[in-house]
C-alpha cells in the first residue's frame, strides 16, 4: 500500500518518507463506528475525530486514507465506508470521491446525486449496525 503523507505534496510516495498522518486502521475503526451509529461524518467532523483541525491538505490526506479503507472493504466484500464524509454544505461527498466511480451517472451534486449517496450510505449502516 502506498504512503500516506509527506511534506510536499501531502501523500507519501515511498514507504518512510515521513510518519503517517493518519493511520489506516483508525481511520477504518472510525469509520466503522461512524456506520454502526448510522452517523455520516463531515470532513471537519471525521479530522476532529482524528485529532486534527480542519485544513484542505489533511482533507486531502484523509481522502487517500478512506480510498485505502475502501480498498480492504471491497477485499472482504463490505460496503464502501469513505461514502460516509460528507460536505456540511449538501451532506454529499466531494469532487475527489466521485471520480472514476462506476455505478452512478449523474451530476455529482442535487437530488439525484443525494439519493445515490444516501442508498450507498445506508448499505454501510445496515451493514454494521449489529456488527
């Protein structure tokens, strides 16, 4: 799995470049949690979880972290997690997370989009409700 973090582009490239920002397997803890409480996380709410204040490069950092967290969830056949972090604004996930998605045509934004987002969101919750 490739690095998470270094000082110039905010994703590590090769393996002790610098400590991870974060870790995968708190991030997935948390996300797991976020998902047996039926609770989408806004990316100022999971970074908070997280012990950070909100910044858009450790939003950015964070998204490379949920891609790897979605990637463990496909090889066990879970639903997808990163679907949970959200925007405030319209409780949709960013520009970042819809690209090269499949399954899903559509502007990315409005209700379309939403009632995509909430489908997705509540196969995680379902998922992990008694989990």
């Amino acid at each position: 799995m490739r690095g998470i973090w270094n000082s110039t582009s905010g994703v590590e490239g090769k393996a002790g470049d610098k400590p991870a920002l974060f870790d995968v397997d708190e991030v997935e803890a948390l996300m797991q949690g976020a998902a047996r409480a039926g609770n989408a996380l806004s990316y100022s709410d999971a970074l908070m979880a997280l012990g950070y204040r909100f910044s858009r490069p450790k939003m950015r950092a964070l998204c490379v972290v949920l891609d790897a967290v979605d990637q463990r969830a496909a090889a066990r056949g879970e639903p997808e997690l990163a679907v949970l972090v959200v925007r405030e604004s319209d409780k949709l996930p960013g520009q970042g997370w819809w690209v090269g998605r499949q399954g899903y045509v559509g502007e990315w934004t409005g209700p379309a989009a939403f009632r995509h987002i909430t489908a997705l969101q509540q196969q995680a919750f379902d998922y992990w409700r008694d989990r």
